[in-house]
C-alpha cells in the first residue's frame, strides 16, 4: 500500500541521514584529534546542523567564516565571532577549511585559494550539485 511505501521510502532517508552524520562525526573527530585550526565557511542551516551534532564545538582552533556582513556584525556562535573570508589570509598550510554553504562550494574553493589559504580544503557536500 501507499502507507508502506512511504514507511520505507522515510527509513530509507533515515538511513542515509545517518550515515552522513557519522561521516560528519568522523571527519570532525579527526580534526580535533588533529588539534587542527578549523575553518568554516558558511554560517547558515547545515553549520547549524554540524555543530550541533558533531564535536566542532570542541574544537579549540575554530574560525567561522560568512561573507554575509550583518553576520559578521552581529552574530556570534558560542562566543565566535564571524569574520570575514579575508580571515583565511592568516592561515597556516596545516590548516583545514570546511566548506558548509554546499550551494556556493564551487566559489568559496576559489576565493579561498585566491586568498591564499594553502590547507585541505573539505567539502561536506553529498555530490548532489
């Protein structure tokens, strides 16, 4: 029946959620075991979700970036500040960048580089764009 169908179609998508959460959890377990300084550009819905979900938030080295400038005026997560992409200029090789605006990857990649920023670079994109 219809029901059923939609009972299996939603455990399907609760699975696949799961997965990519704790391929989240993973990614950012390294990165704290790493003792990385973490940058994360994209401070909207799916940073929200990672750090609310993940251990970001205890990670000592964090640095969130948001080209949004009322964001960068008068938010704060956690006491964070947000600060502009030219942030990245103060970056070092070792340093990681998470890319959390999925929709504008493609350009933050490149103003990233374009700033100098040498680290890896991790998408948390799921290869749907």
């Amino acid at each position: 029946s219809g029901s059923e169908t939609l009972v299996a179609e939603i455990k399907k998508y609760v699975s696949i959620e799961n997965a990519f959460l704790q391929q989240r959890q993973s990614i950012i377990k390294n990165l704290i075991d790493q003792n990385a300084h973490v940058y994360v550009w994209g401070i909207g819905k799916e940073f929200f979700y990672l750090y609310a979900n993940t251990d970001l938030n205890r990670c000592i080295n964090l640095t969130l970036i948001d080209n949004n400038e009322v964001k960068q005026t008068t938010m704060k997560v956690n006491g964070h500040d947000i600060k502009a992409p030219s942030a990245l200029r103060n970056a070092t090789a070792d340093a990681k960048l998470i890319v959390t605006a999925v929709a504008h990857s493609e350009s933050i990649m490149k103003d990233a580089r374009m700033l100098g920023f040498e680290g890896e670079v991790i998408m948390l994109d799921r290869g749907e764009q």
